[in-house]
C-alpha cells in the first residue's frame, strides 16, 4: 500500500494509515493546497474549481471530501460526478473556471485513486505548479474561509454530452460518412465512465454500439489497462457479434485502443498514428509524441511533409512541445491522442470520432488499415539498481559509448539507430532504468532490450 506524491497529482491506495495510503486526511489535506494555490494565481471575489470522477469503488467518498475542502476554502465547485478525464478538462474550459480535479486512478487497479489536478486551462499542472502545491502541503500553509465565505457546489450532468456536442462541430468529424458506413462497434468500458460516454458518442454518430463491461460500478471486470492480455473478452465479442471492430479505454477515458474485425489488437501504438495520418491529410502540419513512443509516427508525419518531434515522458510535456512546434495531432504512444482543435488533453472521444470518419471516407477494414504502415514491435524492460548506484553516470556512460549514433536526451538518454531505437531513462522514486526498444520484430527488440541491460550490468559493475 502506498501513496505517491508527485506534480503530478496524489496517488495512492484506499485505506491504511494517513501519509502512507490515500486516506480521507490525505485528500483533504492536498485539495486544501490545491485550492490555495488555485487562490494564489489571481486576487478576485470568487473562485471555481470544476471536479469529476470515473467510477472506482472509492471515487464517491473521495470527491465528497474534495468538493466539500473546496467549499471549506471558499471556493465554488461544479460538481460533473460520473465522467471523463477530457470532459472534466473540456468543462474547464468552458465554464471559464479556475482549475479542476479528477478523480482517477487511470490504469491502475481498484485499490488505487488519485487527484489529477488541472490549471484554468483545463491542462495539467507544470512542474513548477505541482511543486508549488506540494510545498503548501509540507508547510501546512492553508486558510480556511469565514462561515459567510463558504464556497456552494452545483451539480451538471450535462458535460459528457456537451463535450460530445463539441466533437461533432469539428471540421474532421464526418458524420455524414459515418453514418452512411454502418459500422457496428464493441465497446469495453471497463465498468467505469467510458462505458457510459463512448456508446453515446457511437449513437450520436450513427453507430451501432455493442456493450461490454459497461456498468460504472467500479467492478473492473480485467485489469484496467487497455493492453492484449487483458482483452480476451473484447477479442471473442468482436468476432461472434460480427463487428467492424472494437473499442477499449480506461478507466477516465484518455488512453485508446482498438481490436480490428478479426479480433486481433490494432495496437496501443498505432491508435496515435492512424488518427494523425488523416489529421495530417486533411490539414497538413507537424506532430508530436514522447520518446518512448512508436517511430511510426514520424514515418507518416515524413511522408505527408511535417516534421515530427519527441518531446520528454508525461503529458504535460507533450503538450507543452505540441504548443512550441505548432503541432496539429499528437500525443502518446500508450493511446492518448491530443487534437489541439478540440483541447490539449489527451482525449479518446475525439480520437474515435477521428478514426470513424477516416475509415468511413477511405471504406477500409481495421486490418486492412493497419497493414498501410511500418509494423514495429516493442520491448519494454527494467532493470533494479541498489541505491548508491549512480544512475546519471550510468545514462552518461550510455550516451558516450554511443556518442557516434542520434543521441537525444531530453528525457535520459534515447539512441536512434537507421532501423530501431533505444530509450533509456531513470525512475524519478526508486533506483531503476526503465528501457524501452523498437525495432521490425518482436525478437529483435527484445534482444536488443537484453544486450543493453547487459551493457548497463557492464558499466555499473553488478
């Protein structure tokens, strides 16, 4: 059991004592500094903070107790309840608010919750601004409001839809074509929130959809992340219901993935570069992903005249480099797709309608659409370091012994060969090197992954 502090949010497991697990005392304590921080940013009468929820066990008494702090700071809470990552970020935008909370796990099994704490934009915090909230909760520096300051909560269940309606005024979305495709879809919502908000998006596009594991009761029925092994279910259904294909997300909605008319996995990867090979047909431009993610992106922005870029680990990070290079698609290898015309959050909504409307226009099938780019395969692997291993000198020493190859270190250090790549980069919490490879076959990532371990071994003396 344990509890996570990081800018990015606090995350941790139900239960258990306070400061080592997510307690009732911890989400009070850091949505107090949240909500100071949210007062820090401008000096003005009132405030107004959004906050929504995906369906974990937990997720009610959490946002009782964070709404309810929020009141507590004088702070208005617009409370969406049962939702998604992107909406919650969509509703921040459009009720000009001054923050919002998500309360979510994202993949991560029941046990676990989390705040994800966003800026006015609607866009996750910087470091500088998660630091910042960290700090307020070290110091305990927290004023509460006089009983005639108290802040009032109001609920709106109109968001999901709102945010649908939002998706089909983009210029990309065909309906038209969709429509007229009648596809019929398989939708896994994991029990949580998507199981509500993607068959409404399919019926608001004129597809049919076929429900699995979509009660938002928490229950997850697999473990919640959208990856092969956990897919079994989706896989047959798809088969025997004679479907197009099949939907997968997490619990809040943000990551995407899609098992083609065969029952065979699309892949995680490849969800990103199909949606931004019709983006970038239709409005040409440049392209964004993290280090670890396929280069299968950058096959398709090269060949349709972007430049691609790879921005360091972590959303915040990708979308900061999407709003340097002007990038018209991006997002992350794990299924995140960031379409800066509807929002700078990663958001699977969008990304469905997008991948609907390029199937419906090109009258393809999944596996026929897959087979149009570069097949590459993945490795991904750790290695545990003792703690007075130096990990900075061993990423040095990596960078140096292959100094002669395209060596990018904004994010440890990656190695980029003519047909595969290495990625290494340090755990920011314990003694670990997390190494990633890409290469045309599973065999040839993978030793790859074990050659450089060995390399790793070599260098640390261990």
């Amino acid at each position: 059991m344990t509890l996570i502090k990081s800018i990015s949010g606090i995350r941790g497991t139900i239960g258990g004592t306070q400061g080592d697990n997510l307690t009732p005392i911890d989400a009070v304590m850091y949505a107090a500094s949240y909500g100071t921080w949210v007062k820090q940013q401008r000096d003005k009468k009132e405030y107004k903070v959004v906050v929504g929820r995906d369906a974990r066990i937990s997720g009610s008494m959490v946002q009782q107790l964070v709404m309810n702090t929020l009141v507590g700071m004088g702070i208005d809470v617009i409370d969406l309840d049962l939702s998604t990552t992107p909406t919650v970020e969509m509703a921040v935008m459009m009720e000009h608010a001054d923050g919002g909370i998500i309360l979510t796990a994202s993949h991560n099994p029941k046990q676990w919750n989390a705040l994800k704490l966003l800026n006015n934009k609607g866009e996750f915090l910087n470091a500088a601004a998660g630091q910042e909230i960290l700090d307020i909760a070290a110091a305990a520096d927290i004023n509460f409001a006089e009983v005639d300051d108290l802040g009032e909560i109001s609920r709106n269940d109109a968001y999901i839809d709102l945010h649908i309606d939002e998706i089909l005024q983009l210029d990309l979305v065909n309906k038209e074509a969709i429509e007229k495709a009648n596809f019929k879809v398989v939708v896994d919502g994991v029990n949580s929130t998507g199981g509500i908000a993607i068959p409404l998006l399919l019926n608001a596009l004129g597809v049919e959809p076929v429900k699995l594991h979509c009660t938002p009761n928490g229950e997850f029925p697999h473990n919640p992340e959208p990856l092969k092994e956990h897919l079994g279910d989706l896989m047959k259904m798809v088969v025997d219901e004679n479907a197009d294909f099949g939907i997968v997300v997490d619990p809040d909605v943000d990551r995407l993935a899609f098992v083609d008319e065969k029952g065979e996995m699309f892949g995680e990867e490849y969800t990103l570069v199909a949606v931004a090979d019709y983006v970038l047909q239709n409005t040409p431009g440049n392209t964004v992903s993290n280090m670890s993610s396929s280069r299968a992106l950058r096959d398709v922005t090269q060949k349709l005249g972007g430049t691609y870029t790879a921005s360091a680990v972590g959303e915040v990070n990708v979308v900061q480099t999407m709003k340097d290079t002007k990038a018209v698609i991006g997002g992350e290898g794990n299924g995140g797709i960031i379409y800066p015309e509807l929002h700078y959050g990663r958001d699977s909504l969008v990304g469905v309608a997008l991948f609907l409307s390029y199937l419906a226009e090109i009258k393809t099938s999944v596996s026929s659409l897959k087979k149009q780019y570069t097949l590459y395969f993945m490795s991904k692997k750790k290695i545990q370091l003792t703690p007075e291993i130096d990990v900075d000198a061993i990423l040095k020493g990596m960078e140096e012994r292959y100094a002669a190859e395209e060596i990018n270190t904004v994010d440890g250090v990656k190695i980029d060969f003519d047909e595969y790549w290495i990625h290494l980069r340090k755990s920011n919490t314990e003694p670990i090197i997390r190494i990633y490879t890409e290469a045309q076959s599973q065999e040839k990532a993978d030793s790859l992954a074990d050659g450089i371990i060995k390399e790793i071994k070599e260098i640390a003396g261990i």
